[in-house]
C-alpha cells in the first residue's frame, strides 16, 4: 500500500480547481510542472481541460486504475470523495484539508468517521491537514508546496505543513537535495512509524530527517527508528519540550505531547541524532551526508590563527570529544611540511604564511595518521592570501574515511560556493561551535552503530510472590505501596533487604530490636504518608531498649497531631545498614514508550545539581553501565577525587534487576528506591528505602 502512495504510477487530484490560488489548482499545477511521467486524473464537476489535461466529472468516470488520488476539498466534503476513491480501489489518498481532531471535538468526530472509512476500505490515508508528498525521482510534486525541491539523497518528514516546506528550502540551499518529503499532518493513518519504515529500505535516500510534534506509538517508533537506525542516520527535532510548547502542539495537531526526558530516552535507544534546533537538524543532516561518522573521538583541529585554533579546541572539549596530544610522528611530519612560523601543536596553526598546497600536504599527514578520528579545519579567510585555492585544495583530497569538517569564521568573501562545496563532500559551518556540534552527532551515531547486539539479562525471580502482594495492594483501594510491602518485592527480585519486621506495640518493637541486633531504624509505615520523614516518621541509630521505646511513642504522638486522618499500619523496625554511598534508582512509566529507569547520586547531585540519567526499559548491562558513565559524578564512582571506587558492576545489576521487574509488572506507574546504599567491590547493595505506585486495576 505505501508503495502505490510514495511510488505511484498514477495520480488523480478530487477537488481540481479551475481557478489559480485555489489549492485545487496548484496541485494540479505542482504535478504538471514536475514532470511526472504517469496519467494525471482531475477530477472536477464540469469535467472539460485543466493545464492541458482532460478532467472527468467523477472519479468513476476515468477508464483505468489509480494509485494515489489527492484529496483538495473542504472537510465536509472529504468523506464522499474518500468513497468515491474507495469504489475505484484507489491505493492511497491524501487529505490536506484542516478542519479535522486540531480544530476540536466536531472535527475529532469526523477524523474518527474518515479513519473508519478508510479502514474499511482498505485504502491507506495521507494526513489530513497536510501538505502532500513529493519523490523527485519521479518528479512527483503531490503537494501544494509552491515549489520542487532539487533531486538528492535527503528524506523530509514533518507533522507541519509549513516546516516540511521549509526543510525542503534549507536542504536546498545546502546543495543538499531532496529524495522524499512527506507530510504526514495529523497522522490518522500513516504515521512516522510508516514513513520511518518505509524510508529505510528507500535506495534513494541517505539520511532521514524529521520534525515532530508528538509520536502516535512509542514502542512502535522505537523499533521503527532502530531499524531505520541501522541502515541510515536518522535525525529528527523534535518541538513541545516546553510547557507552552506542548500547549502549541496540541492546538496545532490535536495531540498531547508527551514528556521530553522520555523522548530524550527514545531516540538514544533507537540510534536517532537529536536536533535542539532547526539550525542543528540540518548541521547534523549536512555533515551526515556528506562524511562518514568517526571511529574515534580524537579530533585534529587545523587552523590558521592560534585564536581560531583555541575556540575549536573549547568547542571539542565541551563536546565531551578528545583534542588528543599530537603523536611525535605526526608532529615531525607537519615541521617538515609547515612554514617556520607555524605552531605544530594540537591544535596545529599553520600561519598565514602557509600556501594551500601546505594546507594539503598537512591535511594528509593527519588523515592517513591512525591516532587521528576526525579532523577540524578553522580559518578565518580574511586572513589568508588565497583562499578559495587554499579551500578547494582542501574538499579535494577528502578520503572518504575521516571525516573532516570546516568552519569559516568571518567573512565568507572569495570562498567557494556551497554546491561547490556538497559536490565534493565538505560539509562548513560559520562557526567552530556548530562543526564541533554537527562533529558530535556524528561520533554518537557511529557509536550507536558500532554497539554490541542487545542481550537483555534474565534473572531468577519470585514472580508469583510480587503477584500476591500487588493484587492485594490493588483489591485495597490504595494505590501507593508502603516500604515494606515495596521492599518484599525488591527482595523478590534479587535485592539485598536488611532483616527487619513490622509491628505495632513498643514491646514488640524492643523484642524485634534485641533479635537483628542493635542499631536499628524505626520507620512509619502508612498508605497515607509518602514522606515520612518530614512528620517525624523516622529515627535512625537507636542503639537500646530505652531509645526504641521512647521513638515508638514519639512518633506516635507526633502523628495524632500532624496526620491525625492517616491510616497508621505500625512500626518498621530494621537492622542499619552499612555505611556507604548512596545513590539512586527510580522509574516512571512514559505512557508512550512505557518504563524510563532513572539513576543518580544522593544528596545534592539530585536535589540540586539534577544530576541524574535516564534510559527506557529493557536495558542491557552494556547500557546499564553507560547510563552511570553519562552522570557528572561517575568519577565518585570510580573513586576519584578521594572517595572509594564502589563496585558498579552491582549498580548497574541493580538497574537491570529494575528493569526486568517493571517490565515484567505494567501495573507498577512508578518505583523508587532511595537511597541504594553501594559499598566496594563484592559488597552487595543495600535497599535502605523504597516505594512504589500502581495503576487502578482493570476494571
């Protein structure tokens, strides 16, 4: 079906218009104008011509097939033209009228009656609201974009009509090209997940970019975006990450966006390169185009001025990228190559002295250097005696394997032309910044690419313990489960719980105290507290009889006054745990691509540096340890700057141990176990406090 839209070898237009400015009429225009080799079908109530085709009174009317038949009426007339291209066993339609689920509950219903009607049709719809395709391989211009983009290996996707045009103007003006753009509107059909599909067994196509506003199917994209992900670089800006954004998505497609962390999650796991900005979507698109991703980090900045060269290197390593010391063969290589009043360095500043052929001769050394992953050419042109010579001579002895780069500060006066510059395959940028940027995505792809096949770790657990505990929390009526209960089922799953037992009388708290041995923690234990500590629900290091009794009854008293309406269950009395480090693990369910793990420090690496990472379950070892590895703090870790290296193999276990459960469990909406106490190598984690929440159960 999505072969006889993106590939069709023939094209009605339902809605022709006679009348230039009418959307009816450029699309049939657009459709002429492209030169597409196939029968063009107007369909138009008075039949007669239309820009020198023969227009019929109705679809019917025409002798042979159709593939794809665009649809331009008002949307109070789109149903009978979408039946009237069912009755012809049309392949595809495409419906850009608005008027539909983004203008409100009257058109939400009749989006609904159009999907049904499709499907029972078994007719694929395009949209609607939404701007058509083009496939310039075909020279197909189904769309009312005022005009055809050039032919190139750039695939375009957007939910905005107005955005897909603009993508469209932005590939052109970088001498990039178009392959397909298509815009999917408010996806009641054909969703990114199709077009992410289809695109990526498009031969024609070498990197796909998108613009989205929401994702219909969270695990569904996932896997369409991985797969895609595999054979080409995918990257897409996603727009809603605000709050005030969201609220303009879903006024502009009738669509609630979901969180951005989540989204954040999404795209690391299936391999797509995240654009913050338009600017960024097609830096990253260009440069992904036009050079391979590095193997490495380790990037070679060659510049002209020693100020070029130093705002490069602050760009690599805020980039988390590697300005690597220059090896000592590469560095008398360059003394032999450069002028006298060069700076051989990292980076190496070749003077204004130096001819292109130097520029070239440089260039080489570092390209065929096995120590060198990607190299960065600074100039500033004002500044040298012949540049377009000097910038040629560089695009033309790119290898093909390191990638290389360009930044033109300044200005861009006696440069090359941009087409020049695409056609031999130099991707530059106004500034060090946006290359290092472009650089990175780069690198991130080609890690993503290189990866390790998932192998997601099953560990021997007691699920019909958890089974137990959650159906009868359920039945209760409460939907927040208490530590104890929480931490029985950690135990289930593998987790080290200190020995400890619920109770509801001072005496049996000291007979529990005396039994695990002193210090010990008492804890509140009620559905109707979270946090327990703020009322003076908890006590720690209470070494006697004596101090058990008297926190016992403090902690009662305190509650009569500050929760006077709580439901007390008892006292949790708990053998402390081992010092350590604490740290943190939780998880929310995204409720589009469902479990999202989280992990941070303790203490005020989350309170207030935020410094936490996220990742979506199920998670590989592989990924357990990198989600450790993106935290600023993973050198505590590792025992940098003067802690004790913790065994972060056992933290990474724990996440995976997480990750299995709420993946085994869709009933459990969020977990918490803070803090996580970790020790050194062999020493297991601790679960010194836990929560969970569950959804209502079915009803």
């Amino acid at each position: 079906m999505l072969k006889r839209l993106f590939t069709p070898q023939s094209v009605a237009v339902i809605g022709a218009s006679k009348r230039p400015g009418k959307v009816g009429y450029t699309t049939v225009h657009n459709l002429v104008q492209a030169g597409f080799a196939g029968p063009l079908v107007p369909v138009h109530p008075d039949g007669g011509e239309l820009l020198g085709l023969k227009a019929y009174p109705r679809l019917a009317d025409y002798p042979h097939s159709i593939d794809l038949a665009l649809i331009t009426v008002p949307a109070e007339k789109t149903l009978d033209a979408v039946r009237d291209a069912i009755a012809k066993k049309v392949g595809a339609v495409a419906v850009v009228a608005s008027g539909f689920k983004e203008s409100g509950p009257e058109g939400a219903k009749r989006e609904e009656e159009l999907v049904a009607l499709c499907a029972k049709g078994g007719i694929r719809l395009l949209g609607p609201n939404c701007l058509g395709l083009i496939n310039t391989q075909l020279q197909l211009n189904a769309s009312f974009s005022r005009r055809m983009p050039q032919m190139g290996k750039l695939a375009v996707f957007s939910q905005s009509g107005a955005l897909c045009t603009a993508m469209m103007d932005a590939a052109d003006s970088r001498r990039l090209g178009v392959s397909i753009s298509v815009s999917i509107g408010n996806k009641a059909d054909i969703t990114e997940v199709d077009i992410l599909s289809y695109l990526a067994g498009d031969a024609a196509t070498k990197v796909i970019t998108g613009y989205l506003e929401d994702i219909s199917d969270g695990d569904q994209f996932v896997k369409a975006a991985e797969e895609a992900s595999k054979h080409k670089p995918v990257v897409i800006l996603k727009a809603g990450i605000t709050a005030a954004g969201a609220r303009a998505a879903s006024h502009h497609t009738g669509v609630a966006s979901g969180q951005d962390t989540a989204y954040g999650a999404a795209f690391k796991r299936a391999g797509i390169c995240r654009a913050d900005s338009f600017e960024a979507l097609f830096d990253y698109a260009t440069a992904l185009s036009l050079q391979p991703p590095p193997k490495g980090d380790r990037v070679f900045i060659l510049s002209n001025s020693g100020g070029t060269g130093t705002l490069a290197a602050d760009a690599v390593e805020k980039a988390d990228m590697v300005v690597a010391p220059l090896p000592d063969d590469l560095h008398a290589e360059l003394a032999r190559i450069l002028p006298v009043t060069g700076y051989i360095n990292n980076p190496t500043d070749v003077s204004a002295a130096a001819t292109p052929q130097q520029y070239v001769d440089a260039l080489r050394a570092a390209l065929k250097h096995p120590d060198i992953d990607a190299i960065l050419v600074v100039l500033a042109p004002q500044y040298i005696n012949e540049p377009a010579d000097t910038v040629r001579a560089i695009a033309a002895n790119l290898d093909g394997e390191t990638p290389v780069l360009a930044s033109f500060l300044g200005s861009r006066e006696g440069i090359p032309a941009r087409a020049e510059l695409a056609e031999a395959g130099l991707p530059f940028y106004p500034t060090p910044e946006r290359a290092v940027g472009a650089l990175k995505a780069m690198y991130e792809y080609g890690v993503w690419r290189r990866r390790p096949a998932r192998h997601v770790v099953r560990f021997p657990v007691n699920r019909r313990r958890v089974e137990r505990v959650i159906t009868h929390r359920q039945r209760s009526g409460y939907s927040r489960l208490d530590e104890v209960r929480s931490k029985n089922i950690l135990k289930s799953y593998g987790f080290r719980i200190m020995p400890g037992r619920l109770t509801g009388s001072p005496e049996e708290a000291i007979e529990i105290a005396q039994f695990i041995g002193y210090p010990v923690a008492m804890k509140i234990v009620s559905p109707n507290i979270v946090h327990k500590t703020d009322l003076g629900g908890v006590r720690l290091n209470i070494g006697s009889s004596e101090e058990v009794a008297d926190a016992f009854d403090l902690m009662m008293l305190r509650l009569r006054k500050l929760a006077p309406d709580a439901l007390i269950e008892g006292v949790y009395v708990e053998k402390m745990a081992e010092k350590g480090l604490e740290v943190i693990i939780g998880m929310t369910r995204d409720p589009q691509f469902g479990p999202m793990l989280m992990f941070g420090l303790g203490g005020i690496f989350v309170e207030v540096m935020k410094d936490v990472t996220f990742h979506l379950a199920p998670i590989t070892e592989a990924e357990a340890v990198q989600m450790l590895k993106s935290t600023r703090s993973y050198e505590l870790l590792e025992g940098k700057r003067g802690t004790k290296q913790v065994d972060i193999a056992a933290i990474a276990g724990a996440l995976q141990r997480i990750s299995q459960l709420t993946t085994d469990f869709p009933q459990i909406v969020e977990l918490d176990i803070n803090p996580l106490i970790v020790g050194e190598q062999g020493l297991e984690p601790v679960v010194v406090d836990a929560g969970m929440t569950f959804a209502p159960p079915a009803r």
